[in-house]
C-alpha cells in the first residue's frame, strides 16, 4: 500500500455533528420538494399521475373504464394520455382522453374525448374534440385553468408517410355556452 505524503487533515475525519448537519439539511431539501409537486389538474399529459386524480370531493373518470366511440375491430383501443380537470367549472372533473386504436406498428389516428361521470355510473364521453376519422395525431397535451391545449399532427398529402407527420396545429379548446370552441393558435405549418 502507497502512503500519502500530505499530513492527516483533521477535516477528513468525521463526526456525529456533522453527520446530524448533513442528515438536517437532507431532510429539509426533501420536504421542500415535496412541497413543491405539481397540481394535478395543470400538470401536463406526459406526467405521470393518477387516474383517480381528486378535484373537491369527486374523483376524475378513469379513461381505463369507458367505451369510445372507435372502430378498432379486434385489436382493441388505448388510452394514451389523459388529463384531469374542472373544465366546465362544475367543481367536479372531467377527463380529456386521447385513444386509438392499439395498432401494432405505424402511427394510428387518435381521437381527443371528454369524459364525465355520475356518481357511482360509469365514465361517458360527452364531447370528441378530434375525431379519428380526421386522421391526425396528438403531440403536446395539457389541461390548465379550465383550457384544452394540444398539437395536432398531420399529413399534407396520402404519400406522406405515415410515421412522420409534416403538418402541425396549435389549438385550444374552452367550455362556453355549453360547448367546448376550439380556437387555433397557430395555423397549420410544416413539422
């Protein structure tokens, strides 16, 4: 074994002071983090979070238990994102789904659905903000304040590919009058 030249520094040894110093302020960074976790009614698509998401008293439609109104033939659908929230400012949420079918390759269209749900019933789509049919896929996806908010891929011809979208759309959809009005924030352009 080697020998170090240096001398011994007296602040490489520790002692039970510091280790209570680190482990206070380890638990303070923690506690401070938990404090500052997302709502779950802003947080955006891609962040995880739970499907029972509580809003007040009510738990959000779980997507997992509805029916859509997609053809799929046998393969079945899937839930790709979902979002909860108040959007019609009822005190009770809602859930924004977007599904298609559970393709085994390519880039299936996806629809956008709201679900509500009774008590003790089972969740119904009561809006289809993109119809599958309209061929198009969702990118971006939040719900904030009551806002629908997505980025709409498509295609600018049928011998675009359909693993790569070249057309995009920001859009937004709000609870007026008793209909959700979509509102375009950016036009169509190239992906």
């Amino acid at each position: 074994m080697q020998t170090s030249e240096l001398p011994d520094l007296a602040h490489t040894d520790t002692r039970p002071m510091q280790w209570l110093v680190t482990a206070t302020a380890m638990a303070a960074v923690v506690a401070a983090a938990g404090m500052l976790q997302p709502d779950a009614a802003t947080a955006s698509a891609s962040t995880p979070h739970r499907t029972a998401t509580q809003h007040g008293t009510a738990a959000a439609p779980d997507p997992a238990r509805a029916t859509f109104p997609l053809d799929c033939g046998t393969v079945g659908s899937t839930v790709a994102k979902q979002v909860a929230g108040d959007l019609d400012g009822d005190d009770r949420p809602e859930t924004v789904a977007v599904v298609h079918c559970a393709a085994g390759s390519g880039t299936p269209p996806s629809g956008v659905y709201v679900l509500t749900q009774g008590s003790g019933a089972a969740p119904r789509v009561v809006a289809t903000l993109v119809d599958p049919t309209q061929k198009m896929s969702i990118g971006d996806f939040t719900v904030r304040d009551g806002i629908i908010s997505a980025t709409l891929l498509g295609y600018s011809s049928p011998e675009t590919p359909r693993c790569c979208p070249d057309q995009q759309e920001k859009v937004t959809w709000q609870w007026r009058n008793g209909a959700f009005v979509r509102a375009v924030q950016s036009e169509p352009n190239s992906a």
